[in-house]
C-alpha cells in the first residue's frame, strides 16, 4: 500500500510517499509528482515513523501520585481538569488560570481549529504561545503597515534576481514565514539564472556557505545597517516605488527619518564597512527584481519590530513589494485572513508584574514565570500547556522550571513526558502525526506558490484513544457548561466550508482526490485590494514605530558589560526540531550537535582548545558544554543550538537521555526583549566563556 500526506513537522510542506505493508511501514521518500515539493525530503520527515512507533509516546492520560504516574480514564481526567480549574476560577478570578501554546500547535490541524475556542472558554486575559519567542515582529508591522497581522510578504524566490537574507538560514529550517520546500535548489537556481543570494549574519551558516556573498554582522546591529542601506537607497536616488507610490503613505517622512543613518555612521556598530554597505544597497536597488527576507536572527533581538519594517521599506522603496520577484503576498485557497479583519491589536491589557503589553490576544512569554511566581491579585495558580516544552523553548527556562513546580494545577497536552510536562498533575496525550488527517490552513498562506493539499491520516488512533480537536471540544464544553451529551464536530467539516467559500471555491471531495496537491499558480500582485487597513493604503511611516526608532538611537550610544563581553547566539540543525524531536534515533545519529561554536581568535585569547568543556555564563545562570572552534563565527559571538537541556530529569528512557546537551535558555534573559512587539531577545544574550 501506498500513502500520499504532507510533513507537518516543520514548514515546508513537503510531499511524502510513505509504503506501507502488514500495517508496518516500510519506507518513507519524497513524492516526485507533489505539485509543490517536487520529490524533496529532509531527515526529519523519516523519524515520523519513530514517532509513530515510539514506546515514550503517550497514549492513555496521566494522573501525578507523588513522584510517580498512574494511567487514568479520559472521563476521570476531563472531569477533574475542568472541576480544579473551575475552582481555581472562582476563588482566585478567571485570570489566575493560563493557557500557553508550544510551536507544533499550528502543525496540527484539529488545534488549529479548536485550541481557539477553548481559549474562549477558559475566559482568561493569560494567553501566551511559542509566537514570542520567535515571530511577533513579523505580525507587528504587516499589522501596522498593511492592516493585518497575517497580510505577511513571502519572498517569490522561484524568480527574483536578489534575494538579500537577514538573519535567515532557510537550509536549515527549509524556510521560515517562507514556506519552501527544496529551498537549496531553489536558491541555486537564482545564482544559475545570472542572480545573487546575499546572507547577512554573525555566523557563516550553510546557506551563507552557498551564497554568492555573505557579511558578518554584529548581533541585534541589523536595524542600523537597514537604516544605511535606505539611507543610501534615497541619497543615490535610486528609490523607485513604482506603483506603489500611489497608494503608499509616509515616502518623504521615511526619506528624512534615515538621512542621518549614513554608512560612515553605522559601520562600527555593524562591523560592515561603509563601502561594504553602499555597494550592497546599489547592488540591491539596482536589480531587476530583489527580495529582501528576514527571519530568527531579526525576530530574535532587540529591536526586532524595526527590522521587519525597515525590511518592508526595503522592498517597498525599490519597488519590489507586490511584484513578481519581490516579496509577495499569497492567494491561499482557504482564506485565514477573512476570518479574523484589522483593528485594535495591541495594549488592550497588560501583564501585571511588568505591564508588558498584550498583542494578538497574547502576552510576551517572557513575562509567565514571574506571573506566576509573583504572589498578590491575579497571580497565576493554574497552567495548561499545549504541544509545548516552554522549559527549554522560553527565556530563563531555570526560573520558570522553579515558578512550574508552585502552581496548584498543571495540565498538559502533550504525546511525551518531557521537561515542562514532568511538572503536570494531568497529562492529555493527543492521537499525533500519521493517525491524524491534515492540511496546513497557516502554511499554504506562507507558501511561495499558492498550492492546496489535504492527507487522510495514516493509521486509525489507538483504540480508547482521543484526536486533538476532541479534546480541545470536550474540555469547552464542560467549560462553557453546556447540556447533553457531548459529540465531538471533525475539523473536515470546517475545512470543506473553508475551501468551499475560499477564492478558488475548491469542492473538498475532488482536493482529497489529489493525493500529490494541487498548484494553484505562482503569487500574483495583490494590493491594493488586499490591504486591510481602512483606506487602502500602505503605512510606511507607523508612528508606534517610528517613536520606537528613539530605542535604537539610545543604544548606539551604549557600551558592553565587561562582566559578560561576548554575544551569543543561537542556531538550528536540519535534523533538530526544536526540542521534540531528541527521541529519534535516526535523527539523534553522528556526533555531539549540542556544542559552542567559537572564532579561532576569541578560543586564543581565553586559552580554550577544541572540543574542550567550555561554561558559559549570562547574567541568569551558566551551562556546560564542548566547545567547536570555527572560522564560521564573527570574532566576539559565539554560538549554540536550541532545544536540548534533556539531563533535568530521568523522564525519556532511551535516545535524548544519552544526548542531554545544554539549554540556551538557561542563559537567556527573559528581561533582555524587544519592548515594542514583546518578543524575547534570544539574540541579544551577553556572556562570558571559560574553561571547565
């Protein structure tokens, strides 16, 4: 037997071709005829079976009884999670119960379409999810500048000229808020056609490796080096908005807002030469058709809502903003946009200990381990986590690991006992992967062609066994306090209205038909008439942001700590998926990832050899780990990958307790964040390195 699905564990959607025989699988491969992928795969796609066959996996919840678990009925388990935080509600308000939402949330379809309304249900203003830590800038300024947080620009990489990456690593991630499958093919391609890939990063990483240039930078400098380049851009008169001036505001503003950022100005605190940055700029604005695309390393610091405006700026000044080549915007047959309008987004409430401001109906992540270690009204007493290992994944994972184990209720919905999850007094393991149908409603909207592809699942789950949505639907339900019966609603239904009422009216029963996807064509222009924001209009001059711009100037005025005088960083591996994925055997093979890389420079001046233990120190706390002496870094940061941290418990019984590693986030500063968007400042993490 042969089964056709898409990978739902990273973004790129790539087609599979998975044999089956005696209910055992046999081999899992790339689907040569996927409309989209085109035959590619990566290491991780493979491990779904490991998943699948994995004998950690969940499948029964669990209750605590002291140190150790007991098995517990679904019944038992409903009824005593939905009555603790009931209680909990009524004594303490609707705010002491929290709900926090781990990146495979947005893989996993009967989430993504109910873990919403139980949100709803639970009535409480302490949302918070993996977005922080890794994409708010994104949504802040398509919020602002185009009208919606999800109105997000997607590279047409399969035709530009110049494609200019900020902090950006797509070999690795096979694309980020960029959906792209075989995206070294694709980038090769660019290079073969006459163009240019240009990576801009503190670490020659493997895209850098293939690109026709790459310039280091220093980290959390990029908002400068964007200011130079515009500045440049404008001084040359080599802007060229196109058609994009007549429905563009705040051209002249921005204009006189970058004049004093000349490349002169900003070349120490980039560490690119002045030359090095008017060359780029030129070559950039003179191209027929450039992208510009950032990603992590933007995200991840400081100032991360004034690079992705300035990266839109970018794209909108030259002209390649809504063109075929540029960054573009997608027509994704089910229209998540539509679902949600513009509006208010930002500071409708704030969280109570620091008062950071909520966006999208969330707080910063940063904030959850003092909302609940933090005694007084309104104080967090009860959690509930979905698909995530916030331990590992969020910054001071050591502090909120302390701040876990003080709450009255910990619930957790998770297929694994893991960091976080060991914590919880009930655990609710979902069916997962390929017991699950699937179409990726967010990722088809991030894509770099507009395609649809639905997957039946696999496997049916296991007997006594629950999917997702009819977890996240029976939890509301008894929430909300409805009569009857409960009866579970299968996202099919939603999904059939959705590609029904969507721009291509697709009929559900013929896009099940197309196991190898359907290719809807390559991104066209859409603006005006996709903007969100009430006139029609591109805002290239948001005051928030603008006013923001005052942080940046501040801090080119500021000196390092000689207490911790290097910077760190983080990286990803192609066979990593964030820390969940540490089980799998095939993908855990080879030698030690979990190491500090280090200039051959730096590693000299401190005496430290290669492959040496190392510990590195921030402000939060210190780790331990092999050090790998590199080339690759830019001399005074250093770098190591996220997701690892497995030594906290004897929780896993095989692979990742043999590969422990160290967590980055037992070095992060969860008060070092982006303080405009909230988003945690991974990149901007200052340390010492000394032998161990």
């Amino acid at each position: 037997m042969t089964h056709h699905r898409t990978c739902n564990l990273c973004e790129a959607m790539c087609g599979l071709e998975i044999e089956l025989q005696d209910g055992q699988i046999q081999t899992i491969r790339g689907d040569q005829n996927d409309s989209f992928s085109r035959g590619h795969i990566c290491p991780k796609a493979v491990a779904l079976k490991d998943i699948y066959e994995d004998p950690n996996r969940l499948k029964t919840p669990l209750r605590r009884k002291g140190k150790t678990w007991e098995p517990i009925s679904w019944e038992a388990a409903m009824e005593e999670v939905v009555t603790k935080i009931q209680a909990i509600q009524a004594q303490y308000g609707s705010n002491a119960v929290a709900l926090y939402q781990g990146n495979p949330s947005i893989h996993n379809l009967g989430t993504m379409m109910n873990s919403s309304a139980f949100a709803k249900a639970l009535k409480t203003k302490n949302l918070y999810s993996a977005t922080s830590v890794d994409q708010l800038p994104h949504h802040f300024a398509s919020w602002l500048m185009f009208g919606h947080p999800l109105l997000i620009p997607i590279p047409d990489i399969d035709r530009t000229d110049f494609m200019l990456i900020f902090g950006g690593n797509p070999l690795a991630s096979n694309g980020s808020m960029m959906s792209v499958p075989d995206v070294a093919h694709r980038l090769r391609a660019i290079q073969e056609r006459g163009g240019q890939v240009v990576t801009i990063d503190p670490r020659r990483s493997e895209t850098a490796a293939k690109a026709s240039a790459h310039h280091f930078i220093k980290p959390g400098a990029d908002v400068y080096l964007l200011l130079a380049l515009l500045q440049v851009i404008f001084s040359e008169k080599l802007d060229k908005p196109g058609r994009l001036a007549d429905f563009t505001d705040g051209l002249e503003q921005l204009q006189a807002l970058v004049a004093p950022f000349s490349p002169e100005r900003v070349s120490g605190v980039t560490g690119l030469s002045a030359v090095a940055i008017r060359d780029l700029a030129m070559a950039f604005a003179t191209a027929e058709k450039a992208v510009c695309y950032g990603r992590v390393g933007v995200s991840t610091q400081s100032f991360g809502g004034l690079c992705h405006w300035l990266i839109n700026a970018l794209n909108i000044v030259t002209g390649n903003l809504d063109q075929a080549g540029g960054a573009m915007f997608t027509t994704p047959a089910i229209d998540i946009l539509a679902a949600s309008k513009g509006g208010q987004r930002f500071d409708r409430w704030r969280s109570r200990v620091r008062q950071l401001p909520e966006f999208l109906g969330e707080l910063p992540v940063a904030a959850l381990a003092e909302e609940i270690s933090t005694p007084g009204e309104g104080q967090i007493r009860a959690l509930v986590t979905s698909c995530g290992n916030p331990v590992l994944s969020t910054p001071n994972g050591t502090k909120l690991e302390k701040a876990l184990e003080g709450l009255d209720l910990m619930v957790a919905i998770d297929i694994y006992l893991n960091e976080s999850s060991r914590h919880a007094d009930i655990i609710l393991p979902p069916a997962t992967g390929l017991e699950n149908p699937h179409y990726d409603l967010t990722f088809h909207a991030l894509a770099v062609r507009n395609t649809a592809k639905y997957s039946p699942a696999l496997f049916p789950k296991a007997e006594g066994a629950k999917y997702d949505y009819e977890i996240y639907q029976e939890l509301s339900h008894r929430l909300r306090g409805e009569p009857g019966p409960f009866v579970a609603e299968s996202p099919e239904q939603k999904l059939a209205l959705g590609l029904q009422f969507g721009p291509y009216q697709l009929d559900f029963e013929e896009v099940k038909k197309q196991k190898h996807g359907i290719d809807l064509g390559p991104l066209e222009p859409r603006f005006p008439a996709r903007l969100f924001t009430e006139d029609k209009r591109i805002q290239l001059y948001p005051d928030l942001l603008v006013k923001d711009l005052a942080r940046a100037e501040q801090a080119l005025q500021e000196s390092t700590s000689p207490t911790f005088p290097m910077q760190l960083i983080g990286r990803r591996h192609l066979r990593d998926n964030n820390s969940w994925m540490h089980n799998a055997q095939r993908l855990m093979r080879g030698r030690d990832r979990c190491t500090l890389y280090m200039h051959p420079d730096d590693a000299e001046n401190l005496g430290l050899k290669d492959q040496a233990q190392v510990k590195v120190s921030s402000r939060v706390g210190s780790i331990h780990l092999p050090l790998e002496i590199t080339a690759d870094m830019m001399p005074g940061v250093v770098c190591m990958p996220h997701g690892y941290g497995h030594h906290r418990a004897d929780i896993r019984l095989d692979v990742a307790s043999q590969y422990p590693g160290a967590s980055i986030n037992d070095l992060t500063d969860e008060t070092v964040l982006d303080e405009l968007t909230g988003n945690a400042a991974f990149s901007n993490v200052w340390v010492s390195v000394e032998g161990s």
